[in-house]
C-alpha cells in the first residue's frame, strides 16, 4: 500500500540506514533517490523475485544502494552470496505463534529456505549498519550468530525482559 512505502519516509526517529522491501519494481530506484535526498548515509531498498518485498531466496533480488549521495543499483542471487537457494514455497508460515516458533528453529540451527531468507536479509541489514561492508561478508556474520547460539541467546533475552517488563507494568 501506499503507506507501506511512505512508513520508511516518515519515521520520526531520523533513520539514516535502513533496508526497505517494496512489492514492485518500478518503486526501487524511485525510493533509493527519495532516501539519498532524506539524507540517508546507507540504505538498499529490495525487491526480490516472484514480487517478494525481501531480498529471495528464489532467484534474483534487485537492490538499489543509496549512498553518499548517489544510488548504485545491483541484482543479486542467494548464490552469489553463498546461499541455498530456495523456493518461495518453502517460506510459508503461519499465524503469529506459529512464524514465531519457526524463526527460533531457525535460529537454534534448523537448516532449509528459512534459515537461508533469514541469511540473506540479515546480511542486508548488518551492511547497512556499518558492521562490515558487503552482503556476502554479512551473510558469514549472520551465520556466524546463528551457529554459535548468539541469535538464539539475544532473542531469548528479549522475549525474557520484554515479559518481565509486561508482569512489572501490570503489578502497578
């Protein structure tokens, strides 16, 4: 919708490096030049084969890098960045509890086209931050985090605090 692509644009916390999903190609090149006019220090925005709003785990994702003012545009494929290729119908999942069970499979080890969608975006996001400079190097830090339990520990710390955080706010 509309909005999912002005979200990005809008967000009041003066987000400098983000990766952003659009649901059409025509929307790329259109939103990497809005965000280098944002004032974006990094930022790729993503669309991935068969309409996916992700980098795909299917074929190839074109991704429009917008950086020190100018926008570098680069298809890539889960191949390319040392990754199973997966098809899209091995992504599906299901209600709230059920896609949250399964990213913790993936993230205690649990190996297939999730653990590979979960590589390739969190790759994006750990370039853009600045932690290292391309995908493939960020494909290795996320697995990295992911086989040695980190991914794992850092989740469970955060669905413990936030529940300890819930329980404080209702005993007040």
């Amino acid at each position: 919708t509309l909005f999912n692509l002005l979200g990005p644009l809008a967000n009041p916390a003066g987000v400098r490096r983000q990766v952003v999903g659009v649901p059409a190609l025509q929307f790329v090149p259109v939103l990497a030049r809005t965000l280098v006019e944002l004032g974006a220090e990094r930022a790729f925005v993503v669309h991935g084969h068969g309409g996916l709003d992700e980098i795909s785990t299917a074929g190839p994702t074109l991704i429009a890098e917008a950086r020190n003012g100018s926008v570098r545009e680069m298809h890539v494929t889960p191949e390319e960045l040392g990754v199973a290729p997966a098809p899209i119908e091995a992504l599906r999942c299901g209600d709230a509890q059920r896609n949250a069970e399964l990213l913790l499979a993936v993230l205690r080890g649990e190996k297939g086209g999730r653990r590979s969608a979960v590589l390739l975006n969190s790759a994006a996001a750990i370039a853009v931050s600045g932690v290292c400079e391309t995908l493939r190097e960020g494909v290795r830090l996320a697995e990295q985090a992911i086989d040695s339990g980190a991914a794992a520990a850092r989740v469970e710390w955060f669905v413990q605090a936030t529940r300890e955080r819930k329980a404080a706010g209702a005993a007040s």
